[in-house]
C-alpha cells in the first residue's frame, strides 16, 4: 500500500490560503489521493479526491502534480474553523477501503 | 438525508470484560468500515464489511471481531478487553467497495475507556 508524508504542522492566518503538502512517491496508477480533516475527537470529515487531474469543490482544490508523486490541499481563504488535523490518504485496488492515514498535518489557523 | 450513528457515544469498562459497539450506516451504504484511534497509534483500520461479508482486514488480533447484518448495520466486538484498548473507535460507512472512488462519511465514534 502506497504510503504518504505530511509536515507534522503548518500555521495559516485567517483568510489567506492554506496549501497542504503530500509526498506520495509509491502511488500506483489506480490509485486514488484523498484528503480527510479530523477536528479534535469529531470523525474525520472527507474533503476531496481524484486520481490524476486536479479537483475543485465547495470545500477546496486538489492539485497533483504530472507524476502523480505529490499533491498539495489548497483551503482558498482559511477561517479559524479550518483549524484541524489534515490527512492526505493513497488507496486503490481490491483492498479500496483499507485506508492508511498516516500522521496528518496539524493546520493551525490563526487570526 | 442521516449521517452514520455510532452507539453508545461513551462506555467504560472493566479489564477482562467484553463490549459491542454498534454503527449505522448512512442509507444506501453498503460498506462500513472500523477503526480505531489511540494517541500513540494514531487512526488504525480494523476491518471492512460489505454486504455482510468481511472484505478486508487490518492487523489486529482475533479478539476485535465484527460482523454485518442485512440492513448494513454494523457491529463489532472486542473479547477480553486490554487496558490498550482504550480508544475512540470510528466507524465509516460508503455506497461501494473495491474498485471504486466511493468516499467514506464517518460517524462520530464511541469513546471506549477500559480501567
């Protein structure tokens, strides 16, 4: 299973934009990036995904790079609600469902 | 249109003791999915059940068991319960499995505190 690397924390003040990073060097051709965010003992709360081009939704944009070895979660204009654990996720292939979530990167929105 | 449900929200038991904790999918979900998360380990993937079969698995040992009913309703059992147990136990529910881009919605867990 392919697996990720995420900085431990970042700051972010609000309103500006939030660019996560996501180092996934092992991702196969079928397999999928996804982010979550868990804030503090909530679920975590599904972002977005996609598979090689890039993705915008309501929430935020997915941006992967040609190789597919990297992707970077950007949150447009941060609000301290956005203050939470980020998880970048690979997962493909017969076993779908068998998320690997890593560390996650603390997002510490500030005002 | 209800999210997943996890029940109960809190339980606290004894070492040795058993639990059951229970998870509703969001309607229409056919796959629920369980894991387990602990400050040290962090988020842990127990098991996956689909249309009431086990359809992956994590590494856990054979005291953590689940199992699925036809309405996609969950359970999962923890036997001779362990102080390392002590856990939120997350449970997450998708319309697909295998193969899919299905995302998963997860419920709000069940704090379990073993004394």
């Amino acid at each position: 299973d392919a697996k990720t690397t995420q900085p431990p924390s970042m700051d972010c003040a609000e309103g500006r934009a939030a660019n996560l990073p996501c180092n996934h060097s092992t991702i196969s051709g079928n397999e999928y990036v996804y982010w979550y965010r868990q804030i503090h003992s909530q679920g975590p709360q599904y972002i977005i995904h996609g598979l090689k081009n890039n993705e915008t939704n309501e929430m935020a944009s997915l941006i992967i790079t040609e190789d597919r070895k990297s992707s970077t979660l950007i949150l447009p204009h941060a609000t301290l609600r956005d203050t939470a654990v980020y998880y970048c996720i690979v997962r493909g292939g017969y076993n779908f469902n068998k998320f690997y979530f890593g560390s996650g990167t603390k997002l510490n929105v500030k005002p | 249109k209800a999210g997943v449900t996890q029940t109960p929200r809190y339980l606290i038991k004894t070492r040795g003791q058993q639990v059951t904790l229970s998870c509703s999918p969001i309607s229409g979900h056919r796959s629920v999915s369980w894991y387990q998360q602990t400050p040290g380990q962090g988020l842990q993937f127990l098991f996956e059940y689909f249309s009431e079969t086990q359809r992956n698995k994590g590494n856990f040992p054979g005291r953590f068991s689940g199992r699925q009913f036809s309405n996609s309703r969950s359970e999962m059992n923890v036997s001779t319960l362990e102080l390392g147990d002590s856990a939120l136990y997350l449970c997450a529910s998708s319309f697909g499995t295998s193969g899919t881009s299905y995302e998963q919605y997860f419920g709000p867990g069940t704090r379990l505190t073993v004394t």
